[in-house]
C-alpha cells in the first residue's frame, strides 16, 4: 500500500508493506489455530523485545490503557505514588491515579529540562512510596529520562519502578532482565507501551511487562477497581490465546507480529544507534535554519523533536504549507501551542524520507519570508549522521 503522505508526527509513525500487507490479511475468528499461532508468536516475540521470562501483555487499546494497567495493577486505594514528570505524558498518570484514589506526588520539570536525580532521592526519604512513574521519553517535550540514574535511586528505596515507553520502546534499551547501579535487583518492574510509535503499526494495542516482583504486588491487592484493566483476567489468554476473556484485535495482532519481525530482525543495539543519530541528525538540519529544538542536545529523545519557531513564523501556515508538500507533523502541547512544532524520527522512518523532511521544512520557511539555506541544512544531516555512523 502507498503513503499518500509522509507521516512524521510522534505517532502514528509510517506503516511498511510487510506490515500493510499483514494488516489486511484475511480475518479469522479469534479461536482459529492459525491466529492462535500467529498471537502466541508474537507474545513470545514481546517478551524478547523487553528481555523478560516473565508476563507480557497485550491487548486492544492505546497507550493510556497501558498507563491505567501499570498502575491499578501495582499501586492501592490510599498507596503513595511519585510521578517523575518532563512533560505533558508525565502529568497524565496524575488524574490517572487519582481516579483510583491513590495519593500522588510529583516532581515536574521545566518544559525541556530534566528532574535533578537528587530531588527524587530526596523526595523517596519523606515517605513511604509504592511506585515511581518514569515518563522514559516525553511526546510533549523530546525529553529522554535517565534510567541509569533514576532506577537505582527508586529501588534502593524499596519502590516499583514504572517506565511510560510509549514514544520509547523498540528505539531505546528496555531490558528487564538489566541490573541498574551496583544491586543486581535493582531492575525496572513494569515497561508500558503502544503499538503506534516506534514500534511502527497503527494505533490500537495496549503493550505491557510485569516483572516478578510487580506481579507480586498485583497479588498482594487482591481485588483491584477495574475488569478490563485487571491483568488477572487476561493472564489465560496470554498463557493460551486460544481462550476467552476478551476479543482480540485479529488483523492488528497480525501486524504487530510482522513488525516484531522487523525491529528484532534490525537488533535493538543496531535500533537504538539509528534512531540516536537520525534524532541527531534532525536537530542539527534545523538548528541551521535558525530554529531552537526545546530540549538541549544532552537531555534529548532520540525518537521525536519539539521544535521552536524563529520570529514571526505562524504555526498553522507552516504546518499547512508543509502538508500541502506531503509532509506531516504536529503541533506543539500546553503553552508551547503556536510556538512549537514536533516532528517524529522513529519507527520506519528513513535517513531518505528524512531529508525530504527537511526540504520541505526549508521552503516553508521561506514562504513566510524566513532566509534559509535548505544545502546547508541537508549537509548538516548529512554531516552528522556520517559521524554518529563511525562512531
């Protein structure tokens, strides 16, 4: 199937034949053994995604059902819960867990910047914490948290570490069986995700990993608020796809099989350096045009950029304009709104579909009477990822 356009929000990310062609094979009934067969395969293929011998989970919905599993499975009614926040997605599983009338603290950024790890080792010696949310990458911002520093700091402290991989997982390290720091317990509990981002199918899974000790917290609620969210009535179906609890989403559990084909067949070492240096890379090409990425170089995602505008550029114009030439990204979130865009390199994206980007950002620019020079720019990318692939 043919991209009309080319797609570079922070998700949906640009779909791939194999996936399409996955997509719209025929549709079978949930208990059919041959998509029992592809739904095992693709369960198991999760599960070396994230490294883990332990329980995986997936099912249809979207990222925020993810957020609402990770936490009502973890964290009870009056349980303390710290949000790490470096942006909008952070703030999420605030009302999130209020919901559930879990009591939450967060420690919030600036918009662009980092959570000092110091101030949530302070914070985790006030009191008694179930869990710590960690926002891995930030859609709002292009803010990419410090596991390294962040896990060690949460588990010495006897809390559950609960990493948001929403614009993250299948372009950065999310080794559950990876021991942080000194501790060789120390490890992430629960990794959540969606299947629209760099993952590259459309919208419509929920993606979520237990560790053991995370499920036995789950154990130790006993009954939770929730039916669909209650990872103890999936746990049959990830165990045996053949039996019932919900309907699967048939022609979406194809895709995302064909995909995990693609992102292990790459490797997640070979992954993550791409997607390192086409953030990189991005960055470099449009700072020459002027324009300011929010996030300093150090602190930056490598799967999206929220970029600044140079004076006197107007948001819906530029967008617009670059929609009018087959390219499409996002506006900015909150306070950034008409100030800000943001553009996704994640996925299946390419180095090519990339540069056309980047062209195209040139001549939008200059419709608005902004001096660029787009060979510049295009040497910049061109620069940069030559660099990053010696490297």
């Amino acid at each position: 199937m043919e991209n009309r356009e080319l797609l570079l929000v922070p998700g949906p990310t640009p779909v791939v034949d194999e996936i399409y062609d996955a997509l719209a094979s025929e549709t079978r009934g949930h208990t059919d053994p041959r998509f029992v067969a592809i739904f095992k395969n693709a369960i198991e293929q999760t599960k070396k995604l994230f490294n883990t011998k332990s329980e995986v989970y997936v099912v249809a919905g979207s990222g925020t059902l993810a957020m609402e599993m990770a936490i009502v499975n973890t964290v009870g009614k009056g349980e303390c819960l710290l949000v790490i926040s470096h942006g909008y997605f952070g703030d999420r599983f605030t009302p999130l867990a209020n919901a559930f009338g879990i009591e939450v603290e967060v420690l919030q950024s600036a918009w662009g910047e980092r959570v000092d790890p110091q101030l949530v080792e302070e914070i985790l010696k006030t009191k008694t914490f179930k869990a710590v949310t960690i926002t891995h990458a930030d859609t709002s911002t292009g803010v990419m948290s410090d596991l390294e520093a962040l896990v060690p700091i949460i588990k010495e402290a006897g809390a559950l570490v609960i990493v948001d991989g929403v614009v993250a997982t299948a372009a950065l390290e999310e080794d559950m069986s990876k021991a942080y720091g000194d501790n060789e317990a120390y490890k992430i509990d629960v990794v959540l995700t969606g299947s629209q981002k760099a993952i590259g199918i459309p919208p419509g899974l929920a993606i979520i990993t237990f560790s053991e000790q995370a499920l036995a917290a789950r154990e130790a609620l006993g009954t939770i608020p929730a039916y669909y969210a209650d990872i103890n009535c999936w746990r049959g179906v990830m165990d045996n796809p053949a039996t019932y609890f919900a309907t699967p989403p048939v022609n979406l559990i194809y895709a995302y099989d064909a995909a995990l084909k693609i992102v292990l067949a790459e490797g997640m070492e070979a992954r993550e350096a791409r997607h390192i240096a086409f953030g990189k890379a991005v960055r470099a090409a449009l700072r020459s045009y002027g324009m300011t990425p929010l996030a300093d170089e150090s602190v930056a995602a490598p799967t999206l950029s929220c970029i600044l505008y140079p004076e006197g550029i107007e948001d819906g114009a530029f967008r617009a304009s670059l929609a009018k030439r087959g390219i499409i990204v996002a506006g900015s979130l909150a306070h950034l709104a008409g100030k800000a865009f943001r553009i996704g390199h994640m996925g299946n994206t390419t180095a090519s579909m990339l540069e056309q980007a980047i062209v195209a950002i040139g001549e939008a620019l200059q419709e608005q009477n902004h001096t660029v020079h787009v060979d510049q720019a295009l040497q910049a990318f061109q620069e940069q990822m030559k660099q990053l692939v010696k490297a």
